[in-house]
C-alpha cells in the first residue's frame, strides 16, 4: 500500500459506511461524526450540558497529544492558554470521561508485569482515539496535511495500529497495553 493511500485510509476511518463511499464523501464522516459529538451526543451521557467550544477544543487537544501520555495536567494547560477563563482538571477529567463512555476516546493502559510494582500505577495512560479519523476530523486536516507533516502522520498511523491491535485482540480475548 502506497503512503498516499494509508493517509487516506487514516482519514477516512473505520466507519462501515464509509468503506464503500466516494473518497470526498467518506472523508466527511469523521468530520461530521466529531459535530454530532459535540454539539449533542457528549450531552446524553450524564445528564450535564457541555460547553460545545469546550468539547471541541478538548477533542483539538487530544489530537494534538494523540500517542503521548500526557497528564491531565498538560491537557487542562492546553486548553487554558488564550481564554480568559481556566479549564480545571476535574472538568477535564468530567469531559474525558464523558468521551470515554460514548467511544470517542480509548486511552491506552501501561502494562505491568508485576502484580505488586507501582510503575504502573504511576504511568499515564497512552491518549488514542477510538478511530484515527476523530483526531484528523478534530484537526481539521486531510490525506494531503498528512502527507506534509509525516511527524503528525505517525502519531496518526500510531493510532491507527493501535485500533486495529485492539480489534484483533478483542477477538481472542486479549488486551493491548503500552
């Protein structure tokens, strides 16, 4: 498979319908996925109206960390910078696990071969989306951004794999940590 194509595919998801689409069409998907959670489905889940801005610029933000183990911190510190107001890491936290209960997000747990050992325990989680087509859609970017930023690209095909290792695990019963 071509670079050009994996960019695409990353793009476009793993969304059923999409599979078959015109590429433009099913390119649009993620992007329209990404408006229907901010702007209604993240309110459905708890019962607490979100700010929709918030939401948004919390998805941005985890795109923009897509891959790290960035603490919730680092996140609240991301969304702080230009507003005038403070996005506090118990709303953070809110947020996430709002996303998490609608399968947008699916961090990723650090393994820890040692039942007693605390290293885990003290690890941040590994950021990922549930498909690499919400980080891109959140970004507002396409195939051909990809392809000029190899950089994001492989936090992007990161993700993708990530995905995929989960779905096969799955299967067996098995789980995937970093």
């Amino acid at each position: 498979t071509e670079l050009e194509q994996i960019a695409y595919l990353a793009c476009r998801g793993g969304w059923p319908r999409a599979i078959f689409q015109n590429a433009d069409i099913s390119l649009e998907r993620a992007t329209d996925y990404v408006d229907a959670v901010v702007h209604s489905d993240i309110n459905r889940v708890d019962g607490s109206i979100k700010n929709p801005d918030r939401v948004f610029r919390l998805l941005r933000s985890y795109a923009r960390l897509l891959g790290s183990q960035a603490p919730l911190s680092a996140i609240s510190s991301d969304l702080s910078i230009n507003e005038n107001s403070s996005f506090d890491v118990r709303t953070v936290q809110s947020y996430i696990n709002a996303l998490k209960l609608i399968f947008v997000i699916e961090d990723m747990p650090a393994w820890n071969p040692n039942l007693r050992s605390k290293v885990a325990i003290r690890t941040s989680d590994t950021r990922y989306f549930v498909d690499p087509s919400i980080a891109v859609a959140a970004l507002g970017i396409g195939p051909k951004d990809l392809m000029t930023d190899l950089k994001t690209f492989g936090f992007v095909f990161e993700n993708l794999c990530a995905r995929d290792l989960r779905v096969y695990a799955e299967a067996l019963n098995g789980n995937v940590y970093h």
